[in-house]
C-alpha cells in the first residue's frame, strides 16, 4: 500500500492494489472517491480533503467503499452506475 499528498491542494491517494489500471470511480462519502479495476476490486480511495483523513480511517473508508459499490451494482450492472467516471 502507498499513501501519497499534496498539501498543496490538500487531497491525497491511498493506492491498495499497486500497477492495476482504474477501471472506474464511485463516489462513497463526501471527500472520498473509491477507484475500482475492471473486475469490481478496490485498487484505491481519493481523499478530496487529506488533512481530516487520519490513518485508522482506512478500514472503516474500505468496508463504506466496497458497501457502495455492491450496492449499486444491485441494479444489475456490471459496475457501479452513481457518480460513477471511467
């Protein structure tokens, strides 16, 4: 796993999964976007506010992320539809 930041624009990545190409992004919570490959696994998460994430976060933004995703690929797609970009 690596963490990167710029404090510059204060947002941040957490890359779970390295040298796997996103296949799609779902927006889970405010200030997060989850990145997905093409097979439905997290490879990812966006931090779009960097300085409220704090490190024992990522479990609890993994479990909401994965949530998210199962739950609009509900609908019977094959990935994700809500806020959703490739």
């Amino acid at each position: 796993m690596e963490i990167t930041a710029d404090a510059k624009y204060n947002v941040g990545y957490i890359k779970i999964i390295p040298k796997v190409k996103v296949a799609y992004s779902l927006e889970f919570e405010k200030n997060y976007v989850a990145d997905f490959d093409d097979k439905g696994n997290l490879v990812g998460i966006e931090l779009l506010d960097a300085k409220s994430y704090k490190p024992g976060d990522l479990q609890t933004l993994m479990s909401k992320a994965n949530a998210a995703a199962q739950k609009e690929s509900g609908r019977g797609d094959s990935e994700p539809t809500a806020k959703r970009s490739a």
